[in-house]
C-alpha cells in the first residue's frame, strides 16, 4: 500500500522560507513522476512543480527560481524549498506520484497521478 505523508508547512512572513517534505511508504521515490500541488482559499489544485524519473524537474512560472524540487532517495522522501515566500503562496500542498511512466510536467492534470498526501498548509502573512 502506498502512502505518503506531508510535513514541513507552517506560518511564514513574507520572504521567508519553508522546505515541506513528503515521506513515501510502500513506494520507491522516483520510480515514476512525482509532484507537488497546491489548492489556496477558494481556488483550484494547481500543479506546482514535478520531477521526473530521470531527475528533470519543471515548474509553475510563478515559482521559477523560487521553488526547488528533489529527492532524497537514502531517505525515500520528496522536497520542495520555497524561498522568497509570498502571501500568493499561502496554500494546501500535496504531494502525489503516479504508478506508470506519465507525461511528466507542472501542469500534467492531478487525475493522471494514483496517489496522493493528505496536504499540509503554507500560510504566509505580508
């Protein structure tokens, strides 16, 4: 059974910055694309950044050179560095991975991934 969990979110002012973690269990880190989403206050889930199996990574326009994805395989676990933090930012993230080989990219639909975190909250105040 796959699961993963969230950790790392918290309140931030703005230009600070946060690194949120998503440990897997049952599952091998980086073996299909993994990502981040995110879902703010009345908004939809917007992909923010992926990874691939090959370690290319791509992300949202609004997070380029703000956001870091990675891997840490010793530890099973996927990270996103926010730094530079605005209040644009404040939002549910999850992390999620598909079970196949996928398009992988920001913007790849949340219905192509299999599994998903709970979601933990990034609130940042101006």
């Amino acid at each position: 059974q796959v699961q993963l969990g969230e950790s790392g979110g918290g309140s931030v002012q703005a230009a600070g910055s946060l690194k949120l973690s998503c440990e897997a269990s049952g599952y091998t880190v980086g073996r299909y694309c993994m990502a981040w989403f995110r879902q703010a206050p009345g908004k939809g889930l917007e992909g923010v950044a992926s990874i691939d199996e090959d370690g290319k990574t791509s992300y949202i326009e609004s997070v380029k050179g703000r956001f870091t994805v990675s891997i840490d395989n010793a530890k099973n676990t996927l990270y996103l560095q926010m730094n530079n933090l605005t209040p644009e930012d404040t939002a549910t993230y999850s992390c999620t991975t598909a079970q196949r080989s996928i398009s992988c990219a920001y913007s790849t639909a949340y219905v192509a991934y299999d599994f998903w975190g709970r979601g933990t909250q990034v609130t940042v105040t101006s």
